[in-house]
C-alpha cells in the first residue's frame, strides 16, 4: 500500500505537469517528496549525527586515574557468571580481594595462605585456567543474586574497583543491544569513571523503507566495530602498572 500510494503519486504529478496543472503538480511533489525527507532525516541522524554526539559526549566525560595513592585492594565484578575475571586479578597479585558471581551465587576470592600462583602474567591460556578451581585462591559464598534485573552487589566499606558490562553499566547507551564495558572507583566519598568502551547501536529506517503505526521500521546498525576488549585484560591496563 505504502509503495502504491507513492507510485501512484509520481504519476499523478506527471500527468498534472503533461497538462499545465502546477499547482496540483506541485501539491502533489510535495506529498510525494515529504516522506523521502523524512527518510533521509532519519537515516542521517541515526549514521551521521547521533553516533558524533556520543561519541563526543563519551569523550568529555571526567576520568579518575588509578594511581599508588588511590588503587584500591578490593576488586568487583558485575559481569562474568563463572567468576574467571575475579579469580584472575587475584591470582595475578592485582587485588587482595575480589567478590564475583558463580552463577547466581555472590562469592569473594582472596589468596589461600601459604600457598603461591603459578600464575605470574596474564594470557589466553592462563583465562582458561581460571575457570578451574585453583588450591592458590581460596571461594567464599557471600550471598545470592535476587533476579536477572537485580545485581544485588555486596555491600562494602571500603574503596573498590567495581566493572559493570551492557545494561548494567551506569553510563550504557539506551539501546539495548549496544556492548559496554565500564570501571568504576567506589567508596563512601566517590563514584568515580575511571575507564569505558562501548560499541553504541543506533536506530535507523530499514531499506528499502517501509511504514509501521509508531513510523518507519527501524533497524539497529553499529556505530563502530571495535572489537571488545577481554575483560581481564580491561582492568589491568585501566591499573596503568600499579
């Protein structure tokens, strides 16, 4: 219907140009044209414009850095399900200790006494050792996550890194398929960025175009596709070597 309606409007202007009707000639160019630039408005702010501004907006955010003076000794993580990324950090000396999820269960890794890692750098192999229990770091339960839409983060005194990913990430992009990953410096004083990636997705008119009640079908189309970073290896360098 969409696309009847239009052809048959480009015909009606040609016949009212073949017989000097300018006026309805021009009523009906407009009829015609106004959807093609609505279009093209849409599809240029969601290519064009949107993706600038955030970029910009990201750029101009105020960012902490993680110093000496300032590293704090607790590490949490809001993302992985198997608690590799905080079993890493401790088992790399990064953080004394480090809450995660196994599942649905909350838990905090700290190192075993008189033991010692094996693992001193950080690789691909070495992630896929941390999904293995480790006689070097010791788990403890802590509690359990409510619900997929609660993180039901342990509650903490002192001043820790916390990383969110997607839809959890405070700074998330509204669109719910856009990948985040964000580090944030936490205490009774502060709620700090100190490191984001993002590849942000923005909405745009599917083509060829077509109609819907709420307007022109849209689609979700990557701004950028940078790769996302793993995350162990996201919060080391956000620690700039200390």
């Amino acid at each position: 219907m969409f696309y009847g309606s239009i052809g048959g409007s480009v015909y009606a202007v040609y016949l009212a140009l073949r017989w000097r009707l300018y006026v309805p000639a021009l009523f009906l160019a407009a009829t015609v044209g106004f959807p093609a630039l609505s279009y093209l408005y849409h599809f240029v702010d969601g290519t064009v414009v949107a993706p600038a501004l955030r970029k910009s907006e990201v750029a101009s955010w105020r960012r902490v850095t993680i110093t000496r003076d300032n590293r704090p000794r607790v590490f949490v993580d809001t993302w992985s399900t198997d608690s590799h990324v905080p079993k890493a950090l401790v088992a790399l000396g990064r953080f004394e200790r480090a809450y995660g999820r196994l599942g649905d269960e909350w838990y905090y890794f700290e190192r075993t006494p008189g033991t010692v890692c094996a693992e001193d750098h950080y690789d691909a192999r070495m992630l896929d050792r941390m999904r293995k229990p480790l006689t070097c770091v010791s788990a403890t339960k802590t509690g359990r996550r409510v619900d997929l839409r609660k993180l039901n983060i342990p509650e903490l005194a002192e001043p820790r890194l916390l990383l969110f990913a997607d839809r959890d990430a405070p700074s998330h992009y509204p669109n719910d398929t856009t990948n985040t990953l964000e580090l944030r410096l936490v205490s009774d004083q502060a709620n700090q960025l100190v490191s984001f990636w993002e590849t942000p997705y923005f909405t745009i008119p599917m083509f060829p175009p077509n109609l819907n009640l709420d307007g022109w079908f849209k689609v979700s189309v990557a701004a950028g596709h940078t790769r996302r970073p793993e995350e162990v290896k996201f919060v080391i360098d956000a620690l700039n070597g200390t």
